[in-house]
C-alpha cells in the first residue's frame, strides 16, 4: 500500500490556492509579488497605528482605522516588491523564497519596478488624507523602509529594523488623532518595536538554514538555541513599555489588567514554541495578528476611559 506522500516542511511564499489559483497568470504574479495572498504582514504593519488611534482616545475613528488599514495593506505591498527587488538573488537560495516571481523570473525587473511606483502612488493618496503632522511622519518612515533589504547583509539583528519600520504607524497613528506626538506614543512605539522583533526571530526559524548556506544573518541564528528565552525577553520588554504607556494615560491597576489577555497571549506563543519545527513557526507567527486585536482592545479600553 503506497503512502500519503508527506507535506513539505518548508511552507513557499508563492503558493497557488483558492481565489489566487483562478487568477489570470500575470495578475496572479503581481499578486504573490506584493503578498496580497498573504494578509498577515498587512495586519502586523496595521495594528501599531490602531493601537495608537485607541489609545489617543479615538478607538471607534473608523475613517481613521479604515485609511490606515488601506495604507497597510498598499504600503506592506510596496515593501514587499521592494524587498524582492533588492533580494531577488538571495531570494533564489532560500527554499521558502525562491519560487517567488522575480526570484523565479515570471516577472521582469522593470515590470516589479512598474508595479512598485504604482503602489508607492497610491499609498501617497492615502497619507495626503491625513493632517499635515502625520504627514511628514509618515513620510520620514521611507528613509527607513529603504535601507531595511539591506541589514541581513550588515548585522545579525535585521529584526530590530523591521521593528523599527513595522512600529512606524504607532507614531503616525497618534498624530493623526493628537497633531503631535506625547510620550504615550514613544512607549507605544518602543514596546511594538519589541514585539515585531520577537514574532520575526519566531518567523525567521523557518530559515535558519538556508540562511546560513546563503550567508544571511538573522536574529534566530544569532540566538541560535537561546531562541526561546530571547523571544521571551523581548516579549516581556514590550509589555513593560506598553504598560507604562497605558499607565501614563491612566494612572490605575485596572489600566495594566487591560494588558493581562496579550501577555497571557505572548505567554502561550513562548510556551508552546517548538523552534525545530518550521511549520509550528509559522502558526506561532501568524498568531500575532489575533495579539494585535488583544492590544488593540486594551488600548481601546484605556484610551475611551
């Protein structure tokens, strides 16, 4: 009797399922090319701004949510084609990432560069709808976004980066509602920044080694088998930050009890990780997307009392 052939342990970023499968070829590359058929990095990208808008006393702003989750899922696209663009020989080496559509050539580079203005145009509309303040905050962000491809190749803490990037909206969240930005929202800020490091050292087990065949440096290898005690560190960095956040808004025990569902959420991700195993990574990861609603409630808590 034949056996089931086994499921791959390595999950690719371009996979061709569901709605994504029954699309014309070339709007199903540019699809896979700025991960629309992948929604998580949109969430991770949206929630520090929600987070903010909540917590700046305005968590039923629903314009306001509304365009800042647009501008996520447009801006992480642009990211993303970006990224491919600077790291499509890199991308070639790494089993999860080499049937990507440049890496894999069904996509020219002028046709990404293309699809990357496009993108970057209309993330401008969306940052023109807020006031001036968040503006330029927003804008100050690309310095960042632009150097980010290139820190795997110049430090063993490229997720510090990405959390720097990825935290971004926190800033841009609260002047949106303030005009300014009030020490809340540094905290807010530093705390994210933790956290987008934690959940992308957990991402980036999947590619420990083929990262280090290709050279690449991550924060998973830098740790290595302190994985998990790092993560952990990081995890309770950022709640300490968030909770003097919540607490310079309002003074009160009750105030840090808003905070008891994501740390027993970030608890459950340590706890549970089993670092050797790239498919449980992966769900450990994604699981940050349901955190960013358990932050999102207690910032909406605080931020409305």
């Amino acid at each position: 009797m034949t056996e089931p052939a086994a499921e791959p342990a390595i999950v690719p970023d371009s996979e061709q399922r569901a709605i994504v499968a029954a699309l014309p070829s070339r709007a199903r590359d540019l699809v896979q090319l700025g991960r629309f058929d992948r929604p998580i990095g949109a969430w991770l990208l949206f929630w520090p701004g929600a987070w903010a808008i909540a917590l700046a006393g305005a968590p039923w702003r629903w314009d306001l949510l509304l365009l800042f989750a647009a501008g996520a899922i447009v801006m992480r696209g642009a990211g993303c084609v970006y990224n491919d663009i600077v790291d499509r020989d890199l991308d070639r080496k790494v089993e999860r990432t080499r049937s990507r559509p440049l890496a894999s050539g069904r996509i020219s580079l002028k046709l990404a560069w293309g699809f990357l203005i496009a993108l970057c145009l209309a993330g401008l509309g969306i940052n023109l709808m807020l006031n001036p303040t968040a503006q330029i905050i927003a804008i100050a962000s690309l310095a960042l976004v632009a150097a980010y491809p290139f820190m795997k190749r110049i430090t063993w803490w490229p997720q510090a980066w990405l959390g720097l990037v990825f935290s971004w909206a926190a800033l841009v969240g609260w002047a949106a509602v303030a005009g300014r930005i009030d020490p809340p929202a540094l905290l807010l800020y530093a705390g994210a920044v933790c956290w987008v490091i934690g959940y992308d050292t957990i991402y980036a087990l999947q590619d420990i080694e083929d990262d280090a065949l290709a050279g690449v440096k991550s924060s998973a290898r830098a740790l290595g088998r302190h994985a998990r005690p790092g993560v952990a560190g990081l995890y309770a960095v950022a709640l300490l930050f968030w909770a003097a956040a919540l607490w310079s808004i309002r003074p009160q025990p009750l105030a840090l009890a808003a905070l008891v569902p994501m740390a027993l959420h970030l608890g459950w991700q340590i706890a549970a990780l089993r670092t050797a195993d790239v498919a449980d990574a992966l769900a450990k990861f994604r699981s940050n997307r349901f955190a960013g609603l358990l932050m999102f409630l207690a910032c909406g808590v605080v931020g409305a009392a």
